[in-house]
C-alpha cells in the first residue's frame, strides 16, 4: 500500500495530488428524508440525522 505522505513529499506526485479532485465529494450531501416512509427515519440514529459523524456507521446507501 502507498504511503499518501511519501507521495505528498515527491514532487512529482505532489503535482498530481493537487490536482485530483474527491470524486465521491459530488454524492455526499445531507441525506433528504423527505420520500422516507416514517418507519424507516426513526431507524436512522438521531446523530446521522442530524449529518453528525457516528463512529457506528459508516456509510447509507439507498436505492430506488
């Protein structure tokens, strides 16, 4: 595995680094509950509805 503080010190990669942008930053937004059946909400701890972090989840994923 890469070490991200040896290739932030090359300066060839650090070049490239600051370059690159979060892909995934696009889709992570403030879910909206708004489609949620009632049922569904009260399963999502408060601390996730709120956007604050909770160290026992790490991601939601939903689908349609």
């Amino acid at each position: 595995m890469l070490d991200l503080d040896a290739l932030k010190n090359d300066p060839s990669w650090s070049k490239l680094l600051e370059q690159s942008v979060d892909t995934w930053a696009q889709y992570e937004k403030p879910l909206d509950y708004s489609e949620w059946p009632i049922e569904w909400i009260k399963q999502v701890p408060k601390p996730v509805r709120e956007g604050k972090p909770y160290e026992r989840i790490d991601s939601i994923m939903l689908t349609k």
